[in-house]
C-alpha cells in the first residue's frame, strides 16, 4: 500500500491555497460557459438567418 493514498488536498494545502485553488477552477469553468454560450448564441443567430432565406429579395430573386 502506497503511504500517499489516503492523503487528502487538506494535507497538502493550506486553507487558503485550497480557496484560491477553488477559485481559480471555477474561473475557468465560468469562462468555459461563457465561451460555450456566445458559440451557441452565434449559432443560434446564423439560424435565424436561415430562416427565411428569401427575405427581402423581389418576387422570383434568388441568391
């Protein structure tokens, strides 16, 4: 049995190094989200746009 397998971040960390260890991933989660949110909203206007694919052409106007 390897000594190190029952030790826990508390071992290691100190309250404060495991806050800003915290933080630090759900900055980057939140960041993901964003990321994904703008991608999907993106997208979601690009279909939109395809909605009406003839919209405001002339009557027998094709693009």
């Amino acid at each position: 049995m390897d000594p190190y397998d029952e030790m826990t971040n508390e071992d290691v960390m100190s309250a404060e190094e495991m806050r800003e260890y915290e933080e630090a991933g759900e900055a980057m989660l939140d960041a993901q989200d964003e990321e994904r949110w703008a991608a999907e909203e993106a997208a979601a206007e690009d279909d939109d746009e395809d909605d009406e694919p003839f919209d405001g052409l002339a009557d027998g106007e094709e693009r």
